[in-house]
C-alpha cells in the first residue's frame, strides 16, 4: 500500500512541477506525505494548498496533521484559524464542525496539561473560553 503513495507523490510532484499553482495537487502531495508519516513535508503542502486558495477542508487536514504528531497547541491554533475563516466564507454547518473540533483538542490539551501538572495553563485556556 505504500508502494502506491510513493508512486502517487511522484505524480504529483511532476504535476506541480508542470503547473505551480494547482491548489488540488498540493492538497493530495499533502494527503500522501501524511499517510507515509512525513508530516512536516504533508503541513507544508497543505499550507502551500491554502495559500493558493484558503480552504476549510484543507485547515481541517493541517489540524488533523499536528493532532497525529501530539502537537495539540499547533492543531488548536490551526482549527481557531479554520474557524475565523469559516465565519467569514462558510455555512454554519462547517462552522459548528470547526467548533467541535475546536473543543476536542482543548479538551486535549486541558487533559495533557493535567498530567503534566501545568494547572496554569488550564486556567488560562478557561479564561480565554469564558471570555
């Protein structure tokens, strides 16, 4: 199965090469490099993807990236960036999906943060919610 990932970046890298602007393209090199665990290569595609043409679907597999790699603070703040934009250009549908998701990593960090007996920052993160 990786076998197929390999060969598909490969494609995918002769399509960017042949049309630098394609936001697809970079979105799906993202999805392979993901799937091989080559994540900081996959977030710089899928950055790369949004900066072409910004993307609720593509801030979500960002998020989705860091949150693979235990990296809850970069996913939060990349689902709070997904969800400014979203307010902005999409239905609400998305926007409440945003927020769930919004929601579970900070529950995540909170939970992390417990355990490693950061209680400061939990009570910063609440703050911030309240407010």
């Amino acid at each position: 199965m990786l076998g197929k990932f390999k060969a598909a970046i490969e494609v995918y890298n002769e399509a960017n090469r042949a049309e630098r602007e394609d936001r697809d393209v970079l979105f799906n090199l993202g999805l392979c490099y993901r799937q091989l665990k080559l994540y900081d290569k996959a977030i710089k595609c899928f950055q790369e993807a949004n900066d072409i043409s910004k993307n609720e679907e593509t801030y979500q597999q960002i998020g989705r990236t860091y949150a693979v790699q235990e990296d809850f603070e970069n996913a939060l703040a990349t689902y709070l960036d997904a969800l400014q934009f979203s307010n902005d250009n999409e239905g609400i549908g998305v926007v409440r999906r945003l927020r769930r998701q919004c929601i579970a990593v900070i529950l995540c960090l909170m939970l992390l943060w417990l355990l490693l007996g950061s209680t400061r920052r939990i009570i910063i993160i609440i703050i911030i919610i309240i407010t």
